[in-house]
C-alpha cells in the first residue's frame, strides 16, 4: 500500500534520515522501534506528507504522493495521525472529536453518528460532554484517537501512542489499536521505543539507527535474530560474547566461549570472528547437569541477583545474564557466590559476525 524510496530528509547539515526504503502492506501493522533521536518520528511526518522529504519518493497504492498539490491533499485525507503528546483543544470531548468532520463538510447527523461511533469505539462514549483539559493521561489519549479514526481513514500513524501512559492506560491503548486494525481493516505504522510493545502489535518490525533502517523482519526475527551487534543490545540481547568459530557442518556451528566449546546455528564458517548472542530468557540455571538433549552446559558462580518483578535477573561469572521466575530462583535457593550450570540449547545460540 505505501513504498518508500531511497527517502532522504536533511536540516542544514543535519542528515535526519538516510535513503530510507521500505514497503508496508494494506492492512499490517507495521512497527518502527529505535532509541530516542533515530529518525522514527520525521519519518512518520513525511509518510503522513506533513512536512517535505529532501529527496526520494513515497507513493500510496502506486500513485506518487507529491506528484501534484491535489494529488497530495486527497492522499493526506487517506490518514491521520496521533502524535505523542496530542493536544486538545479547550471545549468538550465531543467538540475536540468533531473537528476533521467539519473540515471535510459532513451534514450534522452524519457528524453525531461518527463522533458516537468513534467514542463508543474507545469507552468514552458518556464523557462526551466532559471538558476535555479534565481529563488523565490516558483519556486524553484515546480522545485523540478517536479524533484520529473519526475520518475512518485508511492509513494511521501513531507516534509513541503509549509513552507518557501508566501500564493500565497503555494496555487499553494497545487493545484499541489492535481492534481498530481488525475492525477496520486500517494500516497502522506505529514509532516506539517500547521493544515489547512492538512485539505484542506488529505484524513487522523495522529498526531504525541513526537515521537509516537496520533491519525490517517479523518480531521473532528482529528479537532472536538480530543482524548486529548494536541491534542486539537494542532489543534486549545481554549476552553478546566475542568468539571464534571452531568448526562448522552444515550449519551446526562449534564456537569457543569462557574456556568451552558450545553450539549455535550460523553460516559463517572455520576461523571466522562472530559474536555469540543469547537472550537471557533462553538460558536455564540448575543445581544440577542436565541429563536432557540440551547440548550447551557451562558450569558458573553467581556474581549477583536482581529481583524484576516476577522475574529474577541472575548474573553470573563472565557476564553471563540469565532471566528466571521468581518461583524457578526461590525453589532452586539460588544465593550469590553459588555454582550452578547455565544451560541453553543450539537454537538459543545466534551467531553475527564479529
């Protein structure tokens, strides 16, 4: 539905954004993730044709978007967006929701049916009268979008929906954007810096760097196979050990890490530099060597244990980082300075260039 091409966008010296390319299906939810500064909102803004790229093209359903001043009015009416701090405007609910209505010219009736849709859509439907400076956060929020989906547009753009939101609020929102994507058949191009959020919503992830697109991949390619080094740490990877590869047969990769020989998945081959990446959650801490098919076991002191909630982060010698339950660290009696073994199977193990 909208492509992308080799979009670039600069202020004075500044390159914000650097040959972007991508394509984005009609009705996916599509998911930008990066850290703070990488581009992700500019590149929102000049997909909504907000502002004007420096160079490079975007087109909607083949038709490029600043062929003509017409052309790029009737695409624009195709989308909304919902920024990250939305502002409402001093009147009612109601009156905040009717605005891109009356814009478009839509006879009264035709504007109470919407408004009452839209606010029903999002639970809102008795605050309509209510003044909307009133309300928190997260109803400031929906009230925006609601706003946004009035227009039942075909393409919404949502800038970091939940980020000054508490995790009620930020569940509503993700259970709105989730059911306006199914109900009404909407686009969604989401910006977050929320990596788990984008892994609950997105049909596809793209990740943004500095400015250019990294990697674009399903959740579980972007989460547990990431393609460097610095896309790794971003999503979550705390175990990234330099390593050499040993020996390679047919995929099934020997790797050398703190004294011992484990075994990952990967294409690079014999005396090929590589980095060792496992997510924290795939490694199991015992008391005992497993007597299961798992092939990689490393025998560790533990160095220190942070509760998170109703996990537990267990750091261990060389850095090694496990995520466990609470119960799993309470049932095993894991105290500082305990050996225990650090298991993880094959599949756990994804390898990048070093």
């Amino acid at each position: 539905m909208i492509e992308v091409k080799l979009l670039r966008k600069r202020h004075g010296e500044k390159e914000i954004l650097k040959d972007i390319n991508l394509t984005i299906k009609s009705g996916e939810i599509f998911t930008i993730i990066g850290p703070t500064g990488a581009g992700k909102t500019t590149l929102l803004r000049l997909i909504d044709l907000l502002d004007m790229p420096t160079s490079g093209a975007i087109y909607v359903d083949g038709v490029d978007a600043n062929a003509s001043p017409r052309t790029r009015l009737a695409i624009r009416r195709k989308m909304a967006l919902l920024f990250q701090k939305p502002a409402l405007f001093n009147t009612s609910v109601y009156d905040n929701v009717t605005y891109g209505l009356k814009f478009r010219g839509f006879e009264r009736q035709s504007i109470d049916e919407k408004v009452n849709h839209a606010l029903e859509i999002v639970g809102l439907l008795d605050y309509a009268q209510r003044s909307a400076p009133t309300l928190s956060g997260g109803e400031a929020q929906r009230v925006a979008l609601a706003r946004a989906i009035v227009t039942e547009p075909e393409v919404l753009l949502l800038d970091e929906p939940t980020a000054n939101l508490d995790p009620i609020a930020t569940e509503k929102i993700e259970e709105l954007i989730a059911r306006i994507n199914r109900d009404y058949k909407a686009t969604i191009i989401m910006a977050t810096h929320d990596m788990l959020q984008g892994q609950r919503l997105a049909d596809r992830i793209a990740v943004m760097m500095n400015g250019a697109i990294t990697q674009i991949g399903l959740p579980h390619e972007i989460f547990y196979s990431p393609k460097t080094e610095e896309i790794a740490r971003f999503v979550g990877v705390e175990n990234i050990i330099p390593s050499v590869v040993d020996s390679n047969e047919e995929g099934l990769t020997v790797l050398e890490i703190f004294g011992a020989k484990i075994t990952g998945i990967s294409p690079l081959q014999e005396g090929e530099k590589a980095l060792v990446c496992i997510r924290p959650e795939d490694i199991m801490v015992s008391r005992e060597k497993s007597k299961s098919s798992v092939r990689n076991v490393l025998k560790v002191k533990i160095v220190k244990i942070v509760p998170r909630g109703p996990l537990v982060r267990v750091k261990m010698e060389n850095s090694l980082v496990a995520l466990i339950t609470k119960q799993a660290a309470e049932d095993l009696g894991l105290n500082e300075d305990d050996e225990v073994y650090a298991t993880f199977k094959a599949t756990s193990v994804h390898v990048v260039r070093g």
